[in-house]
C-alpha cells in the first residue's frame, strides 16, 4: 500500500467519523500502521499533525476560505506572493493550441508519457516540447488503462512514446519543492475554456473560490454551469487547479479523481499554508 492510499483510507475514515474526533491510535489502526509511525509518516505528508490536519477537512474550513477575501481572484495577483506555493503557482503559463492545431487533433506532434507516484496517488504524465498536455490521477478500479485512453482521445491523431526518464523529471518539477522556472501547460481546449483554466491559477494555494466568482472574473456572471463543464475538462490536474473550486455555501462539490483526492488536496494545501 502506498504512502497516499493510507492517507486516503485515512481522510475517509476522518470524513465519515470528524465530529467524534477520532484518536491517534484509531486513525494508526486504520491506517494499518503503529501510532507513533503514523504519526511521523502523516506529518511528514501533510507537513501538519492528524489533529490540525482535521480542521482543513471541515466543511467549516472551506466556509471561511470564502468569507476570507470578498473578492478573491482580484486581489490576489495585487498581494505579491503569499507563500511557497503561491510561487509555484505563478511560474505556470498555459498555451492554447490554435484554431488549427485543434483540427489537427495531435497530427505530427510527438507526446512523452508516463506513469509516476506523487503525494495524491499514482499519475499520467504527458508533455510535448512545447509543455505539459495531460496530467490525471489514477483511480481504481479502471487504473492506467482509463487515464491512457483519456490521453488518446484527447490527441487521438498524436504520436505517443513513453519516456519515463523526461516524465519523471517534470513530475518532480510539478509536486517537488518550489521552484522559479517556469513550467508551461500546452492544453487543447475552446477559448472559453482557456479563460477559465487561467482564472484558477490566479486562486493562490490555501484558498478557494466558487463557480460564480470564477464566472464573473471571465466575465460571464451567469455561466456557473458552463464554467463547471470548463473545471471538469481540465486536462491538468494539480498544476491548474481546479481542485480549489467549491460551491457557493462552502461544499467540496465533486471532483473528476475522487471526492477523498479533493480533499486531500485542500486540506494538504491548507496545512501548508498555515
């Protein structure tokens, strides 16, 4: 069982049972590990203790990062840089294929894949020269198989080869420590679609932000609905953060790898920042 599986076993476990503040010792047991190296493990992943890390699981929690800023996608590019992770976040651009290319749907363009663990599970990672195209999440029981084939149909006309060695290296860059060079995402997706993308890069790492202000920042107020599909599609997970979207009363909402995955995320994000 790997370091995330436990984790995630863990935060399920945390989920259905938090207002009886379960022990250490339950969540080792769970976790199928001894109290003291759980505990280690866990705070080495979380960089919190179990016990703080409950309180970013909380709906509570995501309540408050909403009342936190009235208006948070406009004033976080103006607040300079928060924090490691914000950083992070602002050495990402996103290219968008032409009109052209997207007809092309991949023809003549090489992509490098392959398969790699990192803090939240297993993950597809594919790139070209000219960035990163496609990071998802492995979920069970459909596996890599599911993740290659949402790689294919997304450039069905592309020619794949798996590279492990240079996949390898942008994955450590994506989910390793902060750095400033600038990673960039090529993403074949409607212009609508690139606005919103963009708009959740601008969402700083520890916060959140709902489907409605994420409408009004592309300028379309009354698109909650279309601005959610934009989210779902989103062909990179982690690095354009879809995982930082909740609904307007504080609710996670779903998430295309897994409800647990998303909290994970959040929460993870949340201790960091603290």
């Amino acid at each position: 069982m790997t370091t995330y599986e436990r984790i995630e076993k863990v935060i399920n476990y945390i989920e259905s049972r938090r207002l009886e503040q379960p022990r250490l010792s339950a969540l080792a047991k769970v976790a199928g590990l001894s109290p003291s190296r759980f505990h280690r493990l866990f705070a080495r992943w979380a960089g919190a203790t179990p016990k703080d890390f409950l309180k970013f699981l909380t709906s509570e929690h995501a309540k408050a990062l909403l009342r936190k800023k009235r208006d948070l996608l406009s004033v976080s590019l103006e607040t300079g840089l928060s924090g490691p992770g914000r950083l992070h976040d602002l050495m990402v651009t996103v290219e968008g294929v032409s009109p052209g290319e997207f007809k092309l749907k991949g023809a003549g363009l090489e992509i490098l894949y392959g398969f790699h663990q990192t803090p939240f599970g297993e993950a597809l990672m594919a790139q070209t020269k000219r960035g990163i195209c496609h990071v998802s999440f492995i979920e069970k029981p459909s596996g890599r198989r599911a993740a290659f084939k949402e790689l294919t149909a997304k450039w069905p006309k592309a020619a794949l080869r798996e590279d492990r060695a240079k996949t390898a290296a942008t994955t450590s860059r994506i989910f390793g420590p902060p750095s400033r060079e600038k990673i960039r995402v090529f993403a074949a997706g409607t212009p609508f679609q690139l606005k919103v993308w963009e708009a959740l890069l601008r969402i700083p790492s520890g916060e959140a932000s709902t489907y409605g202000r994420i409408a009004a920042a592309v300028g379309s107020p009354k698109a909650a609905r279309a601005v959610g599909s934009a989210i779902g599609d989103n062909p990179v997970a982690f690095l354009i953060p879809c995982h930082r979207v909740i609904r307007e009363a504080g609710a996670l909402g779903g998430y295309r790898w897994g409800t647990a995955r998303k909290r994970a995320l959040l929460a993870w994000e949340g201790a960091r920042a603290a």
